[in-house]
C-alpha cells in the first residue's frame, strides 16, 4: 500500500525548486547590499567641472574620476593687478587666464556640493576663465582671503581692462571678465557667480 502525501518530486519539478530556491536568495543577497551600504560597484552620477559654453549656458564639462585627488591651487601669493572701487574684488590677468578673488560674498550655498566636496581647501573665493572655460577655482592655502588694496590701481565702474587677450569689466554690479577669443566668461558679485 502506498502511503499518502509521500510522493516524490520528479526530475523538472526538482529544477523548478531548485531554481526557484537560488533566485530568493540571489534576492535576499541584493536587498543586503542595497540597504547596508556595501562597498558593491553602483551607478554613480559623475561631478561636473563648472566649466561653461560661451553661449552663456552651463556644460556639464568632463567626467571626474571619483578616485582622483582633489584639484587645486595654493592661492595666497597672488599679486593683483587691479581691484574694484569698493575694494572686495581683485584680479589678475596673464596669457594663461584672468582670475579674481572675492573676499566677501553671500552665494556659498548656491556652489554645486560636487565642487565643494572635491577642493581640498576653499571654493568661491576665486573665479577664473581660460582658453577651455570658466570655473570656480579650489585654493588649497587655507586663507581666509582679504584684499589689501594699497598700491594696487582700482578699476572704476564703467571701466574695463584687456590684457593678453582677456577683457575684464567693473561695473556696480560686480566684475566680470572674459577670454576674447573664446567668449567664456565668468561674473561675480557679493551675491551670486555665473560662468558661461
């Protein structure tokens, strides 16, 4: 007599078990490393450079390895050519890039975290363009930048100066400069940067 409820499985119910037995657990081993934050490879959204079209619209630049040391430059020895009449913005200009400093300014919550997060020291106290764009410049010297404007020509609004194929101009509104060829640019003022 053969008793109830005891059959055995066949061969292809067997393999429908068996398969159904590795997907939950592939299952369970997915939701582990999604809610413990494992160190398993994940999509990631690239940082962007700031750096900008000359059409005045924001590029999203070129992908940052997330591995590489964060860029930047000692700042403190910068030797500025000319200030803006209120004395918070100065600049200096080579044939490389025309860079300002700002000391004081309210927009630190508007700088992309990406920017911030990858500058080993300060970002948005420094704006350059160049050639290749314009961005924010990270300055690794741990000043908390103060413009001594003794010596150092103001340019008045209104005014601009065109160094080595720069132009930079001071108006009320803050101080803006420009690769001439190009067209990149940036602006700051105490309240707001834009780069283009």
């Amino acid at each position: 007599m053969a008793q109830a409820g005891r059959s055995r499985l066949s061969g292809g119910e067997r393999a429908v078990v068996v398969i159904s037995a590795l997907l939950v657990v592939a299952f369970a081993v997915l939701l582990a490393v999604r809610f413990t934050g494992s160190s398993a490879p994940e999509a990631t959204t690239a940082a962007t450079s700031g750096t900008a079209t000359p059409s005045g619209t924001t590029a999203t630049g070129p992908t940052e390895d997330p591995t590489e040391a964060p860029t930047g430059e000692d700042l403190t020895d910068v030797a500025w050519d000319f200030v803006s009449p209120s004395g918070n913005i100065a600049c200096t200009v080579d044939d490389e890039r025309a860079l300002c400093g700002i000391a004081t300014f309210e927009y630190a919550d508007k700088i992309p975290a990406a920017e911030v997060e990858r500058c080993d020291g300060k970002v948005g106290h420094f704006l350059q363009v160049t050639a290749e764009g314009s961005s924010l410049v990270c300055d690794t010297s741990g000043q908390d930048l103060t413009i001594d404007a003794a010596g150092t020509p103001a340019l008045g609004y209104g005014q601009e100066e065109s160094v080595d194929g720069f132009t930079c101009l001071s108006e009320e509104t803050g101080m803006s400069c420009r690769h001439d060829t190009s067209g990149y640019s940036f602006s700051v003022r105490r309240a707001a940067y834009d780069l283009a």
